[in-house]
C-alpha cells in the first residue's frame, strides 16, 4: 500500500555536524519476521561517566547488521547502572534495510549513578530476518 504523502527524514551530516533533513514517500512495507534470529552483545567501547534519569549517546564496538535484518530490543536491564534502548543511527543519511549497515554507537539510559568502562556489556540485541510481503489475501 502506497500513500501519496511524504515525510521529512532528519539527520546529522558526518561531514557538518548540522541537523539535515529530506522528503521521503510514506510508504508502507509489509512484512514477515522469521522465526530464526541471532543475538548480539552490545558492548561498550569507551569509558563514559553516567548520572540517574540522563541518556547517553555512546560508542560501541562496531556491529554489522545483513541485508533485511532489523533489531529488536532485549527488554531485560543487562548493565547495573542503566539499559541499552537502540542502536543510533542517526548520523549520515539513513540507510535501507534491504542493504547491509554497520553502527558504532547506541543510546544507553542510566539508572544510577557511575561509570561504565569499555568492555561492559551494556545490552542485548534480537537480530530478526525480514521478507517482504509480495502479495496479500484479501478476505471480502
């Protein structure tokens, strides 16, 4: 299903630092997760002070994510000061599922006070295979 709309995609250029956006179709993409899946260990790769209730962008050691994999959050705290939320991917211009992509850092959110040290295992990612939906039933 397609909608006539467009929505703007914003950005952070590698090269500026500036905030940059695009218009891009609003379209929908269909389809079915599989059923078989890998996890992935986020680990820290820096040393980064944390205060309670802040979130972080932080550098990680680097993961590369295939061709139609996407990510689904491990939804169990794996570090004692805070909880890893996603991979952050926000800087350069996004980039298709359908092509392989590689991120180094995340967005972590801290409980308590501290410092998580470079090593740490701030989180675990579900790393799922997506087909696309070629062709619906309808039921009438």
């Amino acid at each position: 299903m397609r909608c006539s709309t467009f929505l703007t995609v914003k950005y952070v250029s590698k090269k500026t630092g500036e905030v940059k956006s695009f218009k891009y179709p609003n379209d929908v993409f269909d389809y079915i997760i599989s059923t078989a899946g890998r996890w992935i260990n986020v680990v820290a790769d820096e040393n980064f002070k944390v205060k309670a209730g802040q979130t972080y962008i932080v550098k990680i050691e680097p993961i590369k994510l295939y061709p139609k994999e996407i990510t689904l959050m491990c939804p169990v705290s794996r570090h004692a000061l805070g909880m890893l939320l996603g991979l952050y991917g926000s800087e350069g211009k996004p980039r298709a599922v359908e092509k392989e992509r590689e991120f180094a850092q995340a967005v972590f959110q801290a409980f308590r006070d501290g410092t998580v040290e470079k090593g740490d295992l701030i989180g675990v990612l579900n790393v799922l295979v997506v087909y696309e939906v070629l062709e619906k039933q309808v039921k009438h």
